[in-house]
C-alpha cells in the first residue's frame, strides 16, 4: 500500500471512527514512604496524590508491606525530624499521629498501616489504595513492582543470572494470584538502573507482560545511554514484543510510567520526586481488582503529562483520541515492526572491540519502524496485516516542568495491539 493510501485511509477513518467517552482512572504504581527509603510518612504523600488530582495510589515500599508495628526514629538532619512530626499533627491531627519514647531515649513516631491508611483516605468511587510492594533484589537489579499482592515477598540477594531473578520474582506472584484468587500484575522497573538488565536477559523470562518505559527516578535512564551500549526502555520494548511474537503470536508486554518517588520535601531536576510518570487506566469501576483486570487486558496508557480522550483498536486497526491543550503540538506515531522482518544482531563493543560490559545485542531497524505519524489530534492507523504488533506514542511539544532528565517533553504511550 502506498503512503498516499495509508494516509487517505487515516484520515477517513478518523472521521468515520466513532470516539467514546471512557471513564480513565489515575494510578500511581511506584512509590515510597518511610517504610522504607522514602522521606515521608505514607500519610503526606497519600494527601499529596489526592490533592494533585490522583484517583488510586499503589504505595510500594522495598521488600515490605505496610503492616505490623513499625517505629521511625526523630531525629535532626534525618528523615523524620520533630519539625515533620509537628506538620502531621496540624495536618492529620494530635491524636493521628503516635510518638513514643525508644531505647536510649529517642523519640520515634509510628508508621501508619495500610489498613489505617485505607480507613483515613478510601472513599467509594473517588479514591483507593492498592497494596503493593517493590519486590527488591539485594545490591542490584532487578526490582519488579507487586500490585494487589496479599503477602510479603522477600527479595534475593544480586546472584547469578538475572532472567533466573526476575523469573523467581514473577512465578512467586503467579502462585500467589492462584492461591487467592486474586489477579496481580508484576511490573519489571527501571531496566536501565544500577548494574541494569540487559535486553537478552528480559528475552530469557516467561511470563513477563509488564515493565516500565518510563520511570521517573533521575538516576535510572529512561531514555538508554548510546554510548555504555544501553538502550532505551523504549527501544527494550519494540525487541522483545519482535522477538517474543515470532514464536508465540499472541504475545504482549504492557508499559507502565512511574514516579518512583523518595523525596517529597523539595521539589526539582535531580530529586526522586511524585508527578512525573502515571497510569490512566480505563475501568468499570475504581477498586484494586477491577483496576488490576483493567491493565491486564491492556486497557490502559502511561503518561508524564498528555491526556487521551479514548483509544480504540478492533484488531484491524489503532486510534487515539487526544485531549488537546489550546496552542499545544502533538506527534503521533504509530510504531510496530513486520513480519518477516530482519532478526540479526551484533554485538555493542568499546574502542578496542571488545563488548561493552553489561550492554544489549543491537538489532536491525527494522524492529520498531514508525508505521505512521501525524499531528491530529484524533487519528487512526489501519493495519496492513503484516505487523506483528503496532503501538502508539504521543509527544507534546510542551516541556515537563520537574523532568527525571532536562529537557523532557510531555508524553503518552499506548499499549501495542494484535491485527487479527
Ligand atoms: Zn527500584
Ligand atoms: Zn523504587
């Protein structure tokens, strides 16, 4: 087909196409308290989302669930200092907060549960807490984000080989899931984190259906690093979906965008700040199972600042409603990769030739083309039926006010879908 059909093709369609009104719910998956190494009580940041316009909140603190009697100490120039500890009592109240006298003398404040946490903020239909956990492996990656979960997993310690870890992660949850009969979803965080996970050993898990292509850390490369052999989440995405469907047609991978945020005090380039990376998940209803169902069919988009009005696929093809801001710009492209299409791969070497340590194969071009791009703000691209999956990005030509990195645009990406 030609590029003058396809487009002619775009363009009637959208105004054939018949857009929806949904009901999208606002998600944060990735976060943390002073559970673990977050600088604030759950309560402040819980009232953080829900003043800034969040409808579900996933707090997920490293290797721990928020449950049980757990004391923080007071202390000037830590986390929690007695100046904190006052801003609690005027916002939640003096009986909220509880302060006791530890070993030694110290004071130390109690940390609020989830089922407190729960009772204090829960209200039907306006806002929920989903209990999850950063399943967090010891001195490295990976770290795989559990939501819905029922029990504590611990993490391993940073041995052997990484698509055994993240497989251990995964099939813990999996069983879980079975026992409860409740669905959970794993999401693979920051691949590009620490001493990273490479492309070739995401290929190596099962089961793997969600990862995060945009995490709001400033230390995690979002967007790769060309010249250490790393590429960006993005680029992680289109590979495994190519490689993945090959062999098994009906394959999916879904990708989420996060906060994982730790400092909540001051606001700026270079913090791990709240804000910067969400879900929108389109659900019957705003309660942690229907929510979690929701993202498993892939109802859902991530975001760090553009909003859609509806996204429709029919297995023949994908569109996209955005909901435009006055004076704004949007591109969207409509990316996926052929059948067919060329598997080689080479290996990413330094100056002396010798493979860059701990770097991803490079792949052909081939693998996440951009099929389709435009500027509407309502568009829809028709399957040829020869992709293997086809996915969408938007990018705003607004700048993100806090990025995770300088120069960050306003972002969406939509989940890749099947041509049937
Ligand atoms: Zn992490
Ligand atoms: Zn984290």
């Amino acid at each position: 087909m030609t590029f003058r059909l396809l487009v002619g093709l775009v363009t009637m369609m959208s105004v054939l196409g018949a857009w929806g009104e949904s009901q999208w719910y606002k998600g944060a998956t990735h976060l943390h308290s002073l559970w673990s190494d977050g600088n604030a009580a759950p309560e402040h940041i819980i009232q953080w989302y829900l003043d800034e316009g969040w409808d579900f909140v996933c707090p997920s603190d490293h290797n721990v669930l928020m449950e049980g009697e757990r004391y923080v100490k007071i202390a000037e120039g830590g986390k929690l200092t007695e100046e904190r500890v006052a801003a609690l009592q005027k916002q939640f109240g003096e009986d909220w907060v509880t302060v006791r006298e530890g070993t030694g003398g110290a004071k130390e404040m109690r940390l609020k549960t989830l089922a407190e946490l729960r009772e204090r903020f829960e209200e039907p239909g306006k806002f929920t807490l989903i209990q999850a956990e950063e399943m967090t492996t010891i001195g490295g990656n990976p770290h795989i984000n559990a939501l819905n979960l029922r029990e504590p997993v611990a993490g391993l310690k940073n041995e052997g080989d990484k698509s055994a870890l993240i497989q251990h992660y995964l099939d813990t949850l999996q069983a879980q899931s079975e026992k409860y009969q409740v669905p959970m979803i794993a999401h693979v965080n920051h691949i590009n984190f620490a001493d990273r996970i490479t492309t070739e050993e995401m290929l190596g898990v099962k089961g793997l259906y969600f990862f995060e292509v945009y995490n709001g850390h400033p230390s995690v490369h979002s967007w790769g690093e060309a010249d250490k052999g790393i590429p960006s989440h993005e680029r992680h995405w289109d590979v495994i979906l190519s490689m993945k469907l090959r062999r098994d047609p009906g394959y999916l991978l879904y990708g989420v965008a996060t906060d994982d945020s730790h400092e909540y005090f001051k606001f700026g380039v270079g913090k791990s700040n709240a804000g910067r990376g969400w879900i929108m998940v389109r659900s019957e209803k705003l309660e942690a199972n229907a929510l979690v169902a929701a993202m498993q069919r892939g109802d859902f988009y991530g975001s760090t600042g553009v909003t859609l009005r509806d996204v429709r696929a029919d297995g023949k093809s994908l569109g996209i409603a955005i909901a435009g801001e006055e004076g704004v710009k949007y591109t969207t492209q409509y990316i996926g990769t052929r059948k067919g299409f060329d598997t080689s791969t080479k290996p990413q070497l330094d100056a002396e030739g010798k493979p860059l340590p701990r770097s991803s194969l490079l792949y052909s071009e081939d693998i996440g083309a951009v099929l389709h791009e435009t500027t509407d703000l309502e568009s829809r691209y028709i399957f040829t039926g020869d992709e293997l999956y086809v996915r969408a990005r938007v990018v705003s030509d607004v700048l993100q006010d806090n990025p995770h990195e300088t120069g960050d645009h306003e972002m969406a990406w939509v989940q890749p879908v099947l041509p049937k």
